[in-house]
C-alpha cells in the first residue's frame, strides 16, 4: 500500500513531470493523498495535499518542481486521516530531511515519546514522521547522511519501504527495505530510479534490482550500491532481474478504464499462461503427490481462485486440499499443522503481508514444510519464502479489482491438477487429453463471450441497478465463482451482494427474498445441476428473480429463468471443471459495468488499494 517513487540525476529533466508520472502509474496502491519533494541549490521544495493525484496537480502543478532529486508518494492512510499534513513527504524540524514511506513502523509511539522529549516538533499524526526527525538526531550526532538513515532503520520495527533526501547532500538519495517492497532501476550515467512497483520504472528500464530485506541502497546518478543492514554494514552485489512486460502493458490503450482492458485481456494473459514450463509444473505435482497434507493459502480474490484451484486439484489428486484465509492461517492451524505439509500460496502481487506472514510463520516452526507459491510479480516477496514458484503471465494488473489474474491463477491451478493427474494415472490418458483441450480452449470461449455479450450485460445491468440487494448462488465448484463475483461487485460496484452456495442459502439468507429480489445462479451443468434445479424452483416459489449463468445449449435452468446469460461453451464434464474460468468474466463485466451506473471509477473503488501491505 502507498506508492513511492523517486529519481536522482545528472540529465536535465522536467523533474516534477517525472515524479508525477511516476507516482500516476503507481496511484493503484493508494490514492488518498499524494505529494513529492525535490532538491535543488541546497533546499527542499514540497508540494503535498490530499485527494486524488489529478486533483492535487491541478491544484499545485507539480510538474513545476526543478532540481536533480525527486522524491514521489501515493499514499493510503494507515495513521491520521488522508489531509494535507499527513500526506508524503514528511520533514524533520530544520525542514531539510524529506522521507516518503511505504509500511507502518510498529514502534512509532515509543521513538516519538523519545523524540518529543529531545525538543523535536510534530506536524502529522503519521508514524513515518518519526524517521526524519530521528535521521536529524543522527546527523547532530556527527553522523554522515547514510550512517543517519541506517542508525534509524536499525531502531524502527515494523515494515517500510522508504526513500529519503538531504538538501546539504545533493549527491546522493537513500532507500530501504524491510517488507515493503522497494526496487530500483538504472539508466546507467544518468538517471537512478526507485519505485515500490514494477510499472513505474517501464519506461526507463527493463532491468529492475529487487532490494531484499534489511537491504539499503545509495543512489546517485546512474549508479547504484546495495548494502546488508542486518548486522553490520556489508557493500553487497545484487544482480538485476529482467523484466518481460511491455510498457504498453501498463498503459489504458483506448479502454476507458484498466479493469476493463484487464477483462478483455484476458484471453491472452490465460494463452501465455498456459506456456509454463511443465518442468515447472512437474515440480508442484511431484510434491504434491507425495505430500499427507496439503493446504491453500491466499486473500481475497487470490483466495477465490484457491477455491477454485483446490477443488480441481483435489479432483486429481485424490486427497483433499484445505483452504484457509492467509490471515487465519497460523491462528487456526497453531497447534495442528504437520511438520511435512505442502503449502501453496497464492498472491498476485506476492507482497500480500497476511500471505507472506502465513507462511513464513509455517517455515519458520516446522523444518520439512514445503512451500509452493503462485505470484504474478517475479522477484516478489512471496517467491522467497517459497521452495518453488510459477508466475503466472497475466503482465501488469493496475487496476485495482483482480481480473486478468484470477483468471491466470485458476488456469495455473488447473495445470498442476492435470500434471498430478498425468503423474498419478489413476483416469485414463484419453479422458486426461480432453481435460487439456478443454483447459486449452478456454481462452477461446471466453473471448466469444466478450466479443458478443457487452450490450447484453450492460442491459442486466440497467434492470438490476433498481435493486439494491442480491445474491450470487452456486453449487460445487461454482461457489467459488459466485464468492469472487460477489466480491467485485461489492469492490467496485460498492452494492451489498452475497456470493453463496445455493444449499446453504435456505437455512437462513432466504428470508431476505421478496418478489422481485434478484438472485443470480451460476449453472454450468455440472453433478450439482439437478440439485441447483431445486434451489432454483425454490427461490422462485418465494417471488425471486430468477437470473442465470448457463452453457449455451441449456435448456432447463434457462427455461426457469427471468434473464439468461449463456457462456458458450460445450456441455461436457471436461468443460465444467474448468468453469470457474469461463463463467467469471460475465459476473466481472456486470462488476463493472454496475460501478459505470452508479458513477462510480472501477479502477480505484473506495478505501482500497491494489496491494494490502499492513495486517
Ligand atoms: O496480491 P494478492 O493477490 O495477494 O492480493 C489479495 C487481495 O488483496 C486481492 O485479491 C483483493 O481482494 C482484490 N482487490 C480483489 O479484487
């Protein structure tokens, strides 16, 4: 959460424009406030306020801002309100000591007290505020500027990810890291940059350093160098990772919003993600195969899609996966979880602070844990802790609602499900050959959903807008589909709706149907068909609008229904499996277009931010 962006360099930049179009690209992981510092002739020039970054620019015209050394924040408040002064960068008291922080620093009220009591004055309610300040005690103290900021990190517990500047120091800026996620990226003799995320720094470079742990880094102009903090201070050699996406990825390309690019990318974020090495995939069935326990973490979105993904893998597997919310993980399996279990993880960004945490704490008490993560983001938090890892190739998701990904991750799922199948041969090849070319083809369903359903979608829209209320209900592996569809339109729509298993809906939710209370069943025709007929029927005989998610050829639960949506794809067993895949982009379409309705911007739905980094 918080976006954090920064430069020095040698070259003459319209530095504000930089910094500005840095932070944009970043404005998915915070967008309450913003601000950015620069550094020129010895003084600091700030600009911050609270709102969203167009509002603040037009406001201050940030792009105005001169000098070689810019430092940019997005932020999503953690402490004090989103206002002006709590907003990025935050000073010390000579006002010569900018920081811009990403995480929450844990003992923040203990180290004020401290600082307080020295004379020192606080503007903001932040806990960021205490570094500064805490810097300024180190440099009255004889120290140099980076022997300052290290002292300072060694005595903030907690999370950051920072950046700071020193208007008497103009040749170099500071980052650190300790789990929020910092990298960095060089145009080598001229221009450094840092950035908490990878789409800030595409259009400069496509070699990106991933700063670890405890790491720290001077940056001066087109150069870098990476230190060990943990201990005592080690000039460390770090290897950039190249990054494959292009910087057109990250851009809107003529779609109004990102989530519906993302949407329509879909198709080919799921072809190129069906290119994952077997080799790969090997090793995630091999593990799996021989594990007693197996279990699936994730949050959110990425939590669905382990819904999804367990009960296709459990399918072929023959044992059953247990799914657990990352952030009950270790309270819920305290005393109980084996010391040889496998863990797969899933998160897109990889920094997800309940998903590292979970298992992190899993490897950290039981030594022959293994674990597997599935992340979107190479070099990511997550692939650290992890014996293995598949990315998914879903390339950058900036909008904030998961779509293109979740697709990746169910398809990533699916795979490992078949590769234990073709490990396991407990079915018979040929019917494993039809699962793979169901899997294969449903990239292409989905684009002929896209390509012929918008109008329609949009329609459904306009009816069910009048309500306020509804359920998504589902059986069998299609409650995962109707809890993620229920999510975004929570997220972006901001309308209360309920994903649901349509069995469980009648010992109590049913009460709240009266005629005309839209209910919407996710029916492909799967074993679960004939007993959703039922749910249906009942829904019905209390006066709900019945909406239905059907293959095309449907004919009963079509018939029963007030509003179809047909999804084509062929009435086979090969296909339901994978329906959590194909049936999602309708219910993500309505998400969206229900967000248009109410006037409502689907790429940064209140109160969110893309990548939640604090617990
Ligand atoms: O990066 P992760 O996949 O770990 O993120 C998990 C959730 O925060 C995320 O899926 C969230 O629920 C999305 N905003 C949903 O659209």
């Amino acid at each position: 959460m918080c976006g954090i962006f920064g430069l020095i360099t040698n070259q003459n930049v319209n530095i504000g424009k930089v910094a500005l179009d840095g932070i944009s690209r970043l404005e998915y992981r915070g967008y309450d406030s913003c601000g950015i510092v620069s550094q020129s002739n010895g003084k600091l020039e700030i600009k911050k306020d609270s709102g969203k970054i167009r509002e603040i620019q037009e406001k201050l015209h940030l792009e105005k801002l001169t000098g070689k050394i810019a430092l940019a924040h997005t932020r999503w408040a953690t402490h004090g309100p989103p206002n002006k002064i709590n907003s990025h960068p935050h000073t010390d008291c000579t006002g010569d000591i900018a920081v811009i922080h990403n995480g929450i620093i844990e003992n923040f009220m203990e180290l004020k007290k401290d600082l307080v009591s020295k004379g020192h004055e606080f503007k903001s309610e932040t806990d960021t505020e205490i570094i500064p300040h805490l810097i300024e005690d180190n440099i009255k103290a004889g120290m140099n500027f980076r022997d300052a900021v290290i002292q300072t990190l060694k005595r903030c517990r907690g999370a950051y990810g920072i950046a700071t500047c020193y208007a008497k120091n103009p040749e170099y800026i500071i980052i650190g890291r300790k789990e929020s996620p910092i990298i960095v990226g060089i145009e080598e003799g001229k221009t450094s940059y840092c950035a908490s995320d990878i789409p800030a720094l595409l259009p400069y470079t496509k070699n990106c350093y991933i700063m670890g742990d405890d790491e720290l880094a001077i940056l001066k102009p087109g150069e870098v160098e990476f230190y060990d903090i943990s201990n005592s201070v080690k000039l460390i050699e770090k290897q950039p990772q190249l990054i494959k996406w292009d910087v057109d990825a990250a851009e809107k390309g003529g779609y109004e919003h990102f989530m519906l690019k993302e949407i329509f990318e879909e198709p080919k974020a799921m072809k190129k993600t069906l290119k994952i090495a077997p080799k790969n995939l090997k090793k995630f069935a091999t593990l799996l195969n021989s594990a007693e326990n197996v279990y699936i973490t994730a949050a959110g979105t990425s939590f669905y899609a382990s819904l999804a993904g367990k009960f296709i893998i459990s399918r072929f597997l023959g044992k059953y996966i247990q799914a657990i919310e990352c952030s009950e993980f270790q309270t819920q399996l305290n005393n109980s979880l084996e010391d040889d279990a496998v863990i797969i993880a899933v998160s897109q960004s990889g920094e997800t602070v309940d998903t590292i945490e979970a298992i992190r704490w899993a490897k950290e008490n039981h030594s022959n844990i293994k674990i597997l993560s599935i992340t979107n983001i190479v070099g990511s938090s997550i692939t650290r802790y992890s014996d293995h890892t598949l990315i998914t190739q879903a390339g950058p998701e900036i909008g904030v609602a998961a779509t293109k990904t979740y697709c990746t991750q169910v398809l990533t799922l699916a795979l490992i499900g078949l590769e234990i199948a073709k490990m396991r041969k407990q079915i018979p090849d040929q019917d494993i050959d039809k699962y793979y070319k169901a899997l294969k083809e449903t990239p292409n369903v989905i684009e002929e959903f896209l390509n012929k359903n918008v109008e329609n979608i949009k329609r459904i829209v306009d009816n069910l807008e009048k309500n306020a209320n509804y359920f998504f209900l589902a059986r069998g592996i299609s409650i995962a589909t109707a809890k993620e569809g229920g999510l975004k339109l929570k997220e972006v729509a901001c309308r209360f709706i309920e994903g649901y298993s349509a069995a469980h809906a009648k010992h109590g939710p049913i009460s709240l149907v009266r005629e005309g209370f839209p209910i919407i069943f996710i029916a492909p025709p799967d074993e679960t068909y004939e007993r959703l007929i039922g749910n249906v029927m009942e829904f019905k005989a209390r006066g709900g609008q019945i909406i239905s998610l059907v293959v095309s050829d449907d004919e009963t639960i079509a018939e029963l229904s007030d509003i179809t949506i047909k999804i084509p794809q062929p009435a086979t067993k090969y296909y339901n499996l994978f329906s959590p895949l194909t049936f999602i982009p309708a219910l993500q379409l309505l998400a969206y277009y229900a967000a248009i309705k109410n006037g409502l911007d689907p790429d940064k739905p209140l109160n969110l931010a893309k990548t939640v980094t604090v617990h």
